[in-house]
C-alpha cells in the first residue's frame, strides 16, 4: 500500500499526514508526530474524525461520526487491519 505524504501547516511546523487508504469517502491517515502512541489510525470525513487502536481495534475517540459510520470505520479498520499495521510500521519503524 503506497502512502501518499500531505503537509498540514501547524505551529509554524510542517507536519506529514500519510494518507494510508481511502474507502467509502473516508480518509485513513496518521500524524508524523504522534511520539510514544501505539499504532493506529485517524479517519475523517465530511469534517467528522475519529483515532482507533490497531493493535486490537478500537475507538480511541470520535466528533461527528454517527453510530452507523463508526460501524462502517470499524469494519474498514478490521478488514484492512494487516495493510494499515504494514503502513504504519514501514513509516515508522518496527520498534513503534
């Protein structure tokens, strides 16, 4: 899976923001500064967002995403749950 790199101006400080999948016009992405945070994923769509473990999937947190979306993100997040562990590792390294 290729991850496409977005800049997002921050604090005066370029911040990356791998783009992992897009599915069902949801964004998968991750923040390349997250230090010391286990893997995982932020989703947004339509200005809601939502962070889920991938280790053993779970929602961290959620604005916006209703019921049925979370339910949606959940299932995209299992089924490409392998893919999303590989991108994450291959951007930050095996030891995160």
């Amino acid at each position: 899976m290729r991850a496409s790199i977005r800049a997002h101006a921050s604090s005066r400080k370029l911040v990356k923001m791998p783009t992992v999948l897009r599915a069902g016009g949801y964004r998968f992405y991750f923040y390349s500064h997250e230090p010391g945070e286990p893997p995982h994923i932020h989703v947004d769509k339509d200005g809601a967002t939502a962070k889920f473990w991938l280790e053993r999937p779970a929602l961290v947190r959620s604005s916006g995403f209703n019921a049925r979306d979370l339910a949606e993100i959940f299932r995209l997040v299992n089924e490409n749950r392998p893919n999303l562990l590989e991108s994450w590792h291959g951007f930050f390294g095996p030891e995160r």
